[in-house]
C-alpha cells in the first residue's frame, strides 16, 4: 500500500526494455523475410573485389541477400574475356566471397563478354567503371 507508485513505475521500465529488444528482432526478421543485404554487407566492395579478378571484364545480376540471420547467399554473372578460364575465375571468386566477405551460399554464372550484347542490356551493364 505504500508504494502504489513503484508497480507503474517498474511496468513502464519494462515496456520499454521490451520495446527496444523487439525492434531489434523484428528489423531482423523484416530483413530475412524480404531477402534484402544483410548488415554488414559491403556491396560495393564486392563489386570491386569481384572486378579486380583477372580475366572479368564486368559483372552484372548482382544479388546478395539473407537466408537467415547467419547465412548470406549471393548471386551473379561475371562476364571474362575468356570462357577457358571459367573454372579458374569461378574457384577464384568463390575462395574470395568465403574469405573476405564470410558468403559461403554462391550461384556464379561465368559467361563470354561480349560488349555489344552488354552495352545494348541496361540490367547487364553491371557497375560503371
């Protein structure tokens, strides 16, 4: 009867720490349920680190999103200059997105560049150099 005050007081203070882990939670989960880039993904450094392989003249189709809050898959068409080389462009991109950005769940499509074909495609253009 004395501390008829403490009761809201307390219920309040853990609204609120319930509050802010359930945001939490939940931006996670919006991110898994829509496949979109997880945190701590750096797009762009893919891009580059992707381009800087020998023999990709560009790539393009790009996609890199969440199965789950542990598990990041990505996709993509890496265009060489030579389709010789596929299977060393591929195990060399593989090796690079395990290592450097931790991705182990890879669709890689390594493909013949051919200019005109990529120029006259604005979803196959891939990133402007």
């Amino acid at each position: 009867p004395d501390y008829k005050l403490a009761d809201p007081i307390c219920t309040f203070i853990f609204s609120i720490l319930v509050i802010f882990t359930t945001v939490t939670i939940m931006r996670e989960i919006v991110i898994v349920l829509m496949e979109g880039v997880p945190d701590g993904v750096d797009y762009q450094k893919i891009v580059d680190d992707l381009c800087a392989i020998s023999g990709v003249c560009n790539i393009h189709s790009l996609h890199v999103w969440s199965l789950s809050l542990n598990k990041t898959a990505l996709s993509v068409h890496i265009a060489a200059d030579n389709t010789e080389d596929a299977m060393t462009i591929l195990n060399e991109a593989q090796t690079l997105l395990r290592r450097e950005h931790s991705i182990n769940r890879t669709t890689i499509q390594v493909e013949l560049y051919n200019k005109a074909i990529i120029n006259s495609c604005d979803t196959c253009r891939g990133p402007e150099s």
